[in-house]
C-alpha cells in the first residue's frame, strides 16, 4: 500500500510539473525554446495523413471589388446550428502557393481542420484565400537592421470581404482568427497591424514582422513560431517583434532550436494551434 502511495505522489508530482511547463510554454512574455530534432513516425503520419486529405468540403469562392478578385475556399461548421455563432479562422498560404487554381493554398493549416477530432471538438467556418501575387513584401528596416514586411490591396480586399463574410454568416465577431506560414506568417502579422478590431487572435509562423503600427497590436494574442535554422525567412524579425512587444502587448514565442523553414510544422504543434485559438476571445 504504501510503494502504491509513493507512485502515485510521484506520477502526480511528474504531471504538475508538465502542466507548470506547458502553462509556461503558452504564457504571454515567454520565449520558449524547444529541441524537437527528430519528429516520431507517428508525428510523421499525423502531418502525412492531414496532406493526404481530400479537401472538397472547402466550396470555392471568389471576393471581388472593382479592381481585383480574389478566389478562396470556405469549410463550413459541420453540424452547422444556425441558432449558434461560430468562429472563423482566416489561414494565410506561403509563398509556393501564389496563383488562381484555389488549390495550391491547401496545406497542412488549412486540411488541419478537416480532422474529425478538429471538426467535433472545435467547429468553425474556415477560410483559406488564394493570393495571385505575392501577399507581403519585404524590405529592410535599417534602423532595426531586420527584414520587415508590407502587405498590398489584396489582403485589403480580403480584410473587407471577412467583414461582409462576418454579417452574411453564422460567424461569432468576437471569435474572429489569423493564422499562416511564411509568407502567410507575414500577411497574419499584416493584418492585424491593419485591423486590430477584426481580430481576436494571430498565429506567425515562420514569417517576417511589421513594426510600424506596433500600438495597434497592444491588444490582440500573437502567438510566434521559428526555427532557428531557418534560412528562408531568419527568425531575426519575429524575435526583434517579440522583444518590442513582450512586456507591453500580449505576445509568445516557441523558437524550435533545431528547426528549419520547411519542417516547422509538427504534430506537436497542429495540435496546439486549435486548443490556443480558441482559448482566446475579444
């Protein structure tokens, strides 16, 4: 009886411990550093199977004004309750999708919401836009001395076409997220700077920061993810961002030590994105 008391104070010891790291992990003011160097086969499957998904359940759309269009894909709650509200998760592509097929813009963040563990525990409208040209640009701050980026009319369109989305829909306003990878990483980071009333929390992932409406994002959670190995995008950006804003906004930062740009995305991490977003609220 009493070896059975001992572990069972261990194992309960053990698992506060985890709890006390992962609060820490997802704390605003934190930077955490992660060595994930070698994902399990099982990680490897989970993030193979979500690729492998088919994704006709995101209908193809078009939002258009009088300059431009803009094709998307939506994936609806899939017991849509139309006495409830909804969240909507807006996910941004990285640059190797740029075009007009309204396909290349389905990866891993976007098909992610197609699991059926994704689709009980947390319905939402998904849309997943498809930009014709590059969303955001980069050039270099010199007085920071970091890559900085800039974000064009397209993502004006988009930010607009959410709005009329929002009153057209089952969409809860208060529930409204951001969320890409590289390029889509920058354009999350874009539009925030651009409309921090639409959004009630952001996910960069591998992409490059916008400073010069820092006030604007006081407010909105702003989750950052590099690798430190990245050479495509170099974490210098996001972690010059999250040094400015760490004790006066509400920013995060996992910074995976052995990471590079293109191996980011882990299981580890598609499981966390969906538990963080919806914990958050305007």
């Amino acid at each position: 009886m009493k070896k059975k008391v001992i572990k069972f104070f261990y194992l309960l010891i053990g698992f506060c411990f985890f709890q006390s790291c992962v609060s820490r992990k997802m704390q605003f003011g934190t930077k955490t550093e992660i060595r994930d160097s070698k994902d399990s086969a099982q990680s490897l499957a989970k993030i193979s199977l979500i690729k492998s998904l088919e994704y006709s359940e995101f209908k193809e759309g078009q939002f258009s004004n009088e300059n431009k269009s803009l094709k998307y894909r939506i994936l609806r709650p899939e017991k849509l309750d139309l006495n409830k509200k909804y969240p909507l998760i807006v996910v941004f592509h990285g640059s190797g999708a740029i075009g007009s097929d309204n396909k290349s813009q389905m990866g891993v963040l976007s098909k992610m919401w197609l699991l059926p563990e994704n689709r009980k525990k947390f319905p939402a409208f998904v849309i997943a836009p498809q930009f014709p040209v590059r969303s955001s640009n980069y050039h270099l701050d010199t007085t920071r001395g970091v890559q900085v980026s800039e974000s064009n009319e397209y993502l004006d369109l988009l930010l607009k076409s959410v709005d009329s989305l929002a009153s057209a829909e089952n969409i809860d306003r208060s529930r409204i997220y951001v969320m890409g990878f590289s390029m889509g990483g920058s354009t999350t980071t874009n539009a925030v700077s651009k409309r921090p009333d639409l959004f009630a929390a952001a996910i960069n992932i591998s992409g490059i920061s916008q400073f010069n409406n820092n006030e604007n994002l006081l407010k909105t959670p702003i989750w950052m993810v590099h690798g430190s190995l990245d050479t495509d995008n170099f974490p210098q950006s996001n972690l010059k961002f999250y040094d400015e804003m760490k004790d006066k906004g509400q920013v995060l930062f996992w910074e995976f030590k052995d990471k590079y740009h293109n191996n980011i995305i882990s299981a580890k991490l598609v499981d966390a994105l969906p538990k963080w977003l919806f914990n958050q609220k305007k």
